[in-house]
C-alpha cells in the first residue's frame, strides 16, 4: 500500500520532468546559453556563427541569434538573446545594412559591458543595391511600409547588397576579422586560432577555385533567382543575375516584372529557376509553370534549414551544392 503510494507521488514528478526536458530540447536553438570557462561569442547568423566555430575550436562557445529554419531577414532579437549578447565576450555581426535591429541593439549595451564588438564585413568592397548588374530597379522599397518589421527594424538594406559571404573570397575576409578579434580576445591561444584559421582559409580558397574551374566551362551564365543575393556570386564568377524579387526575401514583385522576368527566361533560353530553403517556394513554382521551365535550390546560405542542421552541413558543403546545382542549370 505504501509502495503504490509512493509511486503514485512520484510518477507525477517524472512526468514533469520529462515534460520539462523535451520542451528544453525542442527550444535549445532558440534559446542558446552561454558557458563558463570558454569564450563565448554571439553570432548574428549562421555563415558567421560557422566560421567563428571552425576558427575558434575547442577554447569557445558559439551562440547563433537565429535558429535553424528561420530567415533572418524575418528575425529580431528578444530579451534572452540581448542578456547573451551583453555577458558574451565577442560579438560578430555582418553589417554593410544585413541586420536592421544591430544599431538599437548596441546603443543598449550596457556601458559597463566588456564585449568586444566586430563588423565582419569591414574591409570588402560593397556592390550597389540595385537589382542587379545592369541596374534594373523594380521600386519594391515603395510597397514596403519603410521596410519596418513587426517589433519596428528596419529591415531594408540602404544603398548598399549585404550578401557578401556569397563569394568565397569574401567568405575569407569574414574569417580573417573574426579570426583578429578572437586574438584581440584571447591572445593566449593565438596559436591555435592562426592554425585553425589556416585550415578553413584553405578550404574557402579550393571552393573558389573550384568554382573558377568549373564556372568558366559553362557557355551560359544568365541565372534567374528569387531573391536578389547572388550579386557577389555573380560578379566572381562572370554570371549574370535576374531576381524577381529584390534585396529583401519578402518583397512582391509586380505584375510588369513577373512579365519582364517571363520574357528574360524565354530570350536567354533559361532552364531553371533557382529557389531557396527558408522561404515560401510558390512564386518560384508558379513563375516555373507558366515559363514551362524547373525549378533548383540555390541556397543563400542565410541560414540551416532543420534537416541541414541534423545532416552536419556547412559554409562549404552548401556552397558545394549551390555549384552542382548552377553546373546542372548553365548546361
């Protein structure tokens, strides 16, 4: 009698438990935490949340703001994510207009706060914000109510494409800051983030001249996207970019650039349509049907969707697929 007894007090408790695990799991993306003992650094999004990784080993802990499976164009931090950021020793942000909210953000540290703050993008040369190459300009920045979001960022990226990490060769700049203010953080194990930096230089420089190899065998290079990042891409590897909608994923593209862009895959002959993951893929199907062509991914690579994540993807092995994918389109 009394064994059921306690059986009874305490199957509740596991229940509780258990219950109190699963949800822990289930929002461990979103919740990242910082650890002690290691140094702890907050990325913005993943390309840079990947390099900071790769560059800093076993000596720190990597927090990335935006989740897998969440565009970050479509994200902006909650208070949990400004208390890691605030204790974090690093933070690493893209800038060159990629994060609406940063602004706010860091005029809220805490003065007393000792984090060191990093513009990964200094010291690569920005494309304009236009639509692409040739200077179309579709005037999406007028349907969009001053590019705010729902908790009031400004989501728009001014005058300048953001998209930098796009080529591998800017990828490498990207490393090479966080890279320099790891050691500004941690010189003690300058060491190890020279090797470890080396190590993923080397890969970064393979990608591109694999991309260099492979590109130049191709005689098209007229490449129809979705969304308008693929600027830096294009102008690595002699390809011509036409988006149907601009810098922002969400942008609604009109019926006179839905006509444009028709009459540009019928021209050049285009076989594709390239998509991404992380947003909705019905105006790329629906655009494919009617110019009676297919649709691929071709990833931003802004971030993982979940199934990317499980598999142990990164930088360069999406990268990998994005030049199967362009070799498959451009034959």
């Amino acid at each position: 009698m009394k064994q059921t007894f306690i059986k009874r007090a305490i199957l509740p408790v596991i229940l509780v438990l258990l219950l109190s695990t699963l949800l822990s799991a289930c929002g461990g993306r979103s919740q990242p935490a910082l650890v002690n003992g290691k140094i702890n650094i907050v990325a913005s999004f993943y390309p840079l949340y990947d390099f900071a990784t790769k560059i800093g080993g076993d000596h720190v802990n990597v927090v990335n703001l935006v989740p897998a499976g969440v565009e970050p164009h479509d994200w902006s931090p909650k208070s949990r994510d400004i208390q890691n950021l605030t204790k974090s020793d690093l933070f690493v942000y893209l800038g060159a207009g990629f994060e609406g909210w940063v602004q706010d953000t860091l005029d809220s540290l805490k003065k007393d706060s000792k984090t060191v703050v990093v513009e990964a993008s200094r010291g690569i040369e920005l494309l304009p914000g236009t639509e692409d190459e040739h200077g179309d300009e579709h005037g999406h920045d007028e349907k969009k109510e001053a590019g705010k979001d729902a908790h009031g960022h400004d989501h728009e990226h001014g005058n300048t494409d953001p998209h930098v990490w796009l080529s591998p060769a800017n990828a490498k700049q990207l490393a090479v800051n966080i890279k320099d203010a790891l050691i500004q953080v941690d010189g003690a194990h300058k060491a190890d983030y020279e090797a470890n930096f080396k190590k993923l230089a080397d890969r970064l420089d393979q990608l591109d001249g694999k991309y260099k190899s492979e590109l130049a065998k191709v005689s098209k290079k007229d490449i129809v996207v979705t969304h308008q990042s693929f600027g830096y891409l294009a102008k690595a590897y002699g390809l011509n970019q036409k988006a149907i909608m601009g810098l922002a994923p969400d942008a609604e593209p009109t019926s006179k650039d839905m006509k444009t862009i028709l009459q540009f895959i019928k021209d050049n002959q285009v076989k594709y349509i390239f998509f991404e993951e992380l947003v909705s893929d019905k105006l790329a199907k629906t655009l494919a049907k009617d110019a009676g062509v297919e649709t691929l991914v071709l990833s931003p690579l802004e971030g993982l969707t979940e199934e990317q994540a499980k598999k142990g993807d990164d930088y360069v092995s999406l990268m990998e697929n994005n030049l199967n994918n362009l070799l498959k389109a451009l034959q």
